[in-house]
C-alpha cells in the first residue's frame, strides 16, 4: 500500500476522523507537503514563514486531488472519489469543512479572497486524466493543461496577492512549459499508467504510430519527437520568464526557482540525449540548492531582470 492509500483510509470518504482545529489542520497540511516527492521544494527557505502554512494548504489540495486520478487504478473508482473531493470544495465553499486540507484551505481562502474557479478547474483535468488516455493534436494537449496547471499559478498569485490579468498570460505559460517538462520527463511512467500525453499528429509527423508504443519508443525518431517536445515547452518558459517581477519581493526567489526548474528537467533530458524513455531524469538535491541560491543571487545581489529578452510562443 503506498503512503497516499494509507492517507485515504484515514482521511477518505469511508474514513471517520474528528474535524481538527485550524492548527491541527495546516499541521497535518505542512507534514503532507513535507512528504511528497515533487521535482522542487514547494517551499523553500526564502519563503516567508508566514506563508509556509498557506502554500502547504494549497499544495496539499492539489496533491490529493492528483493522487486520487494517478493512484487508483479503478477509473470508475477514481471518478467516484473525485466526486467526493469536489463536495468537499463546495462544502468548503458554502457551509463548513471537516477533511483536515479543507479545514486549513478555508482559512488560506478566506485570507487572500481566492475564488473556487482554479481549484473547480484542477478537477476537471483530473477527471480527464480517468476518461481520456491521448491526445489527437498539441492543441488538445494545451486545453487540458489550461485545467491541469494553469491553475496553480493563478492560486500562487492570489497568495502573493499580485493577481492581474497581465500577470496572467506570463504565468499561464510558465504552468504550461511545467507541465509539458513533467509529462516529457514521465513517458513511460505515464505510459504504464495508461496515458499518452505526445499528441498522435506529433508522431505521425516524425514517421512513427502512437499505436507502436512501446515499441517505437526505441526508434531513433522517437528521441526526435521527445526533441522537438522539449523544445516547446523551453519556449513557453522563456517566454513566461517575465512573471517573477510581478511578484512581491519576497516571493521572487521562490517562482524563479519554479522557472528554473522546469529548466533544469528540460537540461537533464538533453543530457539523456532525449531518451527519458530509459532514462528518468532526475535533478540531485545539490543541484536544486545551486539552483535556489542562484536565483536568490541574480534577484537581490546582480538585481537581473527577468524575461529581459523576447521570445516566440511555440504554436
């Protein structure tokens, strides 16, 4: 059973738990962000303490809700769980919260005046993710990244309380090259999950058929299309690049090291010479620490501007 099946013995719907303090609740919430494995620390040590507690309830909402598409195998039962998940949000919304994340998440609502759009939307793509396993063309691909990532930044911007609309198109682009950068990093692991996320229309331009995986992933081509996949979403990330500024000082650092993040998964692949096929890459823990004090060098000591350069949005 792994760590996430044993949170949704305790804490699911068939689970009975006391409602928790307010405390209690954004303990738990920072002890679940502090075990889950992501590519990045959600947060860092330039965070600002007093919102430790208001990302970890964020985090673990989203966590959750993706731990219940990617971690039951049963679709139906999946579906089912996401359902539950949802009344939860509504009763959060409109009467009370008892699920521990829910119960800190009202607060962090309250706080910052966050709207249920972002969080609504995150569970329609991973309702997706249990209903449909490819994608025909890239513009498919970036609809249903608009509900699985897009999201995230704009829930990030209402606890930085810097949300614009202009803040938007940067931070859209941002999530987008994100998730792009996780789904080329996890082909296989996706493919064993059952899902294609490379559009069918990709392979077809590089000779080869969605059909043949995993046989064609052997192919030279394969590593071609893997490329060209890279260098999409490399794309979006420069071009996102102008959203640190839009943030407050002392959150910078933390969304330059979202940035370069996806960056440096997008590097590590070049340096498997696009075969994540066989080769899962994996940023080591010191090159995160390089990464974090290199971006709190160029923001506080050189003052480097970001997105200082114009770059092409990948069609």
């Amino acid at each position: 059973m792994t760590p996430f099946l044993y949170q949704l013995v305790n804490y699911g719907p068939q689970a009975s738990w006391q409602t928790p303090s307010t405390k209690d609740a954004y303990a738990y919430c920072q002890d679940f962000t502090a075990s889950s494995y992501e590519n990045f620390s959600v947060i860092s040590w330039f965070l600002p303490t007093e919102l430790h507690p208001h990302f970890a309830a964020i985090y673990s909402y989203c966590r959750w809700a993706d731990n219940l598409a990617d971690e039951i195998a049963d679709d139906a039962e999946g579906l089912t769980l996401l359902a539950w998940w949802e009344e939860q949000l509504e009763s959060c919304y409109q009467q009370e919260a008892h699920h521990p994340v829910f119960v800190a998440l009202k607060r962090t609502i309250h706080e910052f005046k966050i709207p249920i759009t972002p969080l609504r939307n995150l569970l329609i793509a991973f309702r997706q993710d249990k209903t449909k396993k490819r994608y025909a063309t890239y513009r498919d691909l970036l609809a249903y990244c608009r509900n699985s990532a897009d999201p995230v930044g704009r829930l990030v911007m209402y606890l930085g309380r810097c949300y614009t609309p202009e803040a938007v198109v940067y931070s859209d682009r941002i999530c987008t090259g994100l998730q792009l950068a996780n789904f080329w990093q996890d082909v296989r692991r996706d493919f064993e999950m059952g899902r294609i996320y490379i559009p069918a229309e990709d392979f077809q331009q590089f000779g080869l058929s969605i059909d043949d995986m995993p046989k064609c992933a052997e192919d030279d081509a394969f590593q071609q299309l893997i490329e060209y996949q890279v260098r999409r979403a490399d794309q979006l990330l420069a071009a996102g690049e102008p959203i640190v500024d839009y943030f407050p000082s002392n959150l910078k650092v933390d969304i330059a090291l979202f940035v370069r993040g996806g960056q440096a998964i997008l590097k590590q692949i070049r340096q498997h010479e696009f075969d994540t096929w066989n080769h899962r890459p994996k940023v080591s823990k010191a090159t995160k620490a390089k990464l974090l004090m290199r971006s709190w060098w160029d923001i506080h000591v050189r003052k480097k501007p970001f997105g200082s350069h114009a770059y092409e949005v990948p069609a």
